[in-house]
C-alpha cells in the first residue's frame, strides 16, 4: 500500500569521501590516486513513516564539492513538490530540471550539471519505489509499457528510437516477464570482478584475487591496462596462466590512448584473448571507436561509462562503434535517461553491461540490468554487471553476490540509502575520518617546522 501523500520539505546534500587511494584500491592508467566519494543527496518529505529518497553522483575525490553545489542549484525546483505527483510522474520534474533555461547554458545534457539532475532523479526514484513498497527494478517491470514510454525524453534520437518502437519493445518484453522474474529472484544475474585488475596492485595481490574470484564462481574478470605495454603483457599472462582459458578477461584502458596507439596495443594483447576492450579511446570519439572496432576483431569494444547522454549512445550504436553498452547509474540524468539507453541497446540488439566500478554504483545499476532482462531484452545472453567488492558496508541495504551473480533486491527502493554512521564519518572535511586527519596533518607540519 502507498504511503499517504505530502510535501517535499528539504533537500539535504553531503560530501562523502572515502579514502581508498592509500590501498591504491579503484586505480587505473588515468586515475592513479582515487578517493572513491559521493555527492550524496536526501530528499525529505512530511508525508510520514520516514518517507524520503536518496540519490547520489560518484566522484574520485577533489571536485566533489562543485558537485554537491550543482546539486544543491536544483533545490528551488524540488522542494514544495507533492509527493505523490511527483511519484507518479518523475519525468515531469525531469523534464523540469533539464529545461531549465539558465542551468541547462551549464551542459547542455553533460557534465557536472547533468549529473546533478541525475542525482536528484534517482533520489526520487528511490522515494517512489519506496512509496510503493517495492524495489526498483520490480516497479519498473511491472509498469506499463505505456507508462514507462512517457518517462523517457525522445529528444535528439527518435530518428533511432521512435516512442512506437520503444513501447513496441516493452510490449514484446511483457512476454514470458513472470518466468523471468521467477528465474530472476531463483538465479540471480551475471556478475564479473574487478577486483583483482586495479593497476596499482603487485603481481601477487592480482594473482591471488584473480584466483580468488574463480572459486567464487565468476566467469569474468577485467583489468585494467594502459599505462606500459610490457606490464600489462607482464599482467595478463600472469591472469590468464590463474584463471585458465574458459574464464573471459576483459581489459579497461579509460580511454587512455590514441586511435592508432589503441589498435596497436589492443593487438599486442590479443594472444590473451581478452573479451573486451573497454574505452580504448575518448568516449567522445564516436567514429574513433568505430575505427578501432573493426580493426581489432574479434576482440569486442565496450564504452558507456563517461558517455554524456542518450545522444552520444544514439550515435555509437549508429555508427556500429561498440559491441558492448555499459551504462552508468550516475552518469547521466538518473533513471529515466538509462531508461532511453536501455531501450536503445535493445533496438539495435546491442547488449548492456554495467559500470558499476565506484562507491554505491553497484548497489544502483542492479536494479536496471535486472529490469531490462525482466522486461525489455528479456536476455541474460553475454550480459553482466561490474562488481567491486569494496565500500557496500556503508549502504542500508547492500548488493548480495553469490556464486558470481548479483541476487536481485527485495528491499523497497533504489538501495542507494548510506548508513547515517557512514556520513557521520565521511563527510568532507567536517566528518569524523577527516576531520582526525586534518588535525594529524596539523601537527606533523607543526612538529617538521
């Protein structure tokens, strides 16, 4: 039963900060120092029970602060809302946010205030899905397709994806959806690790942790790679001889290299088969990724992770420039963005493989691969979800991975609720952690002077 209506009374912003550059954790060849951090956001109501959403947008550290601000810009167009108008219909509030005529000079659609909108739209996602006592994904699959049609913004890329061919999908994926979600909820969904691939552990932490995932039952693995060409050869031969030829090894060079530099190295370490190749170059190249796709086949190229917004994955699945679509949850603007996205992958019958490598990423992105395989591709077939296992202590409801697959939330809401201990401690500079670390700061420069 839905919770009674009310008002949106506050919008309450955090710096979350956590310090996971000191085990190198979250490294690659462009992020050598990462501090996994969340420009976290709480969207209050007086609409009893506790009733309130939370959203956040995934930084690396420094910066995190100009993202909370650009999400507290959004705060005059939140607050006051009704809350059950607003449930109902959050593209009205989206369409809201990214037409704002002044703020939308900022992007427009990309960037730090894109990102914004993004989390503010999952945090009334996760206020709806609470409200209606069910975990997200379950309330998108048993929307109607109808429905979930006027929640996405056809702008720029009906000429890919009309709203009749949209609800065609969705009606299409209301075939068989009650044995899916039942295989669903029994199986789970297919999960790979990051884990043992961060480019700033030695050889023997990404042996064993490559080991280590293996007996877990995952079979996939990713690595990062990028920075010198005889290490990660080093690197890989070192995974391969762990996990054996029948696990897949995808590598991840974030969008490190050049064009050429990308075929060049893609090639080099082509004997070790990797799955995939993922950003070999800047994900603002379209016709880039598409040169280097057809060049180093059959190694499959994926990207999506930094890709601004719907548009740009118009044009790549336009131009056949990726085999592989890995959306983000916070990257674009929140759930009704990826609802574009992933029912674009679906017309082009490209599938949809989660970034999920930072801070509550994991926890959000579950839920819209279990949606578009209960309801809109209806396919696990060559589909996972990243998975890092570090900093899911710190959320109410944290993701649950067994065997290699995520098992699908029953929780109501988006499970992107930190724990209040957590932002007690984290929150930059005033949080506990930081605040113990400023002060050490302190007086070892007293003490050096």
């Amino acid at each position: 039963m839905s919770s009674p209506s009310g008002r949106i009374t506050a919008l309450d912003t955090y710096d979350v900060r956590f310090p996971t550059s000191l085990q190198l954790d979250g490294s690659d060849a462009m992020n050598l120092d990462p501090d996994y951090s969340a420009a976290y956001v709480v969207v209050r109501t007086d609409a009893g029970d506790g009733l309130e959403g939370h959203g956040f947008v995934f930084t690396i550290g420094r910066g995190n602060d100009v993202q909370v601000a650009a999400i507290e810009a959004l705060r005059p167009h939140v607050v006051g809302r009704d809350v059950a108008a607003l449930c109902d219909d959050p593209a009205d509030l989206s369409r809201t946010l990214l037409g704002d005529s002044q703020l939308r000079w900022l992007g427009p659609e990309k960037g730090v205030m894109h990102m914004a909108v993004g989390a503010v739209l999952n945090a009334v996602w996760d206020l709806a899905a609470k409200r209606a006592g069910q975990p997200l994904w379950k309330l998108l699959a048993d929307a109607e397709p109808e429905w979930l049609v006027s929640q996405v913004d056809f702008s720029y890329i009906a000429d890919a994806l009309s709203p009749d061919v949209a609800l065609d999908i969705l009606h299409l994926g209301r075939v068989g959806r009650a044995a899916r979600e039942r295989n669903l909820l029994v199986e789970g969904y297919p999960a790979y690790t990051t884990s043992p691939g961060w480019l700033g552990y030695s050889d023997d932490k990404l042996a064993s942790l490559a080991k280590e995932a293996v007996d877990e039952g995952y079979t996939q693995i990713k690595l990062k790679v990028g920075a010198d060409l005889q290490d990660d050869i080093r690197r890989c031969r070192l995974a391969r001889s762990v996990i054996g030829p029948d696990v897949r090894m995808a590598l991840d060079a974030n969008a490190r290299w050049g064009v050429d530099e990308a075929i060049t190295w893609t090639r080099a370490l082509a004997e070790f088969d990797p799955y995939w190749i993922e950003e070999p170059t800047s994900t603002d190249d379209i016709l880039g990724h598409a040169t280097i796709r057809h060049a180093v086949h059959p190694t499959r190229v994926a990207t999506g992770e930094q890709v601004h917004n719907r548009i740009v994955f118009k044009q790549l699945l336009q131009a056949d420039a990726v085999d592989v679509v890995q959306i983000d949850a916070t990257r674009v603007a929140g759930v009704n963005e990826n609802l574009a996205i992933l029912l674009l992958a679906a017309a082009f019958d490209v599938p949809v493989c989660p970034h999920a490598g930072g801070v509550g990423l994991c926890e959000l992105v579950q839920h819209l691969s279990m949606f578009d395989y209960v309801a809109v591709s209806g396919s696990k077939k060559d589909r996972v979800v990243e998975y890092v296992d570090h900093l899911h202590e710190h959320f109410v409801t944290p993701v649950v991975v067994r065997g290699g697959h995520y098992q699908a939330p029953t929780a109501a809401g988006f499970s992107a609720q930190m724990l209040q201990q957590s932002l007690q401690i984290y929150t930059y500079p005033t949080g506990t952690y930081w605040a113990e670390e400023s002060a050490t700061k302190r007086s070892d420069a007293e003490a050096a002077a």
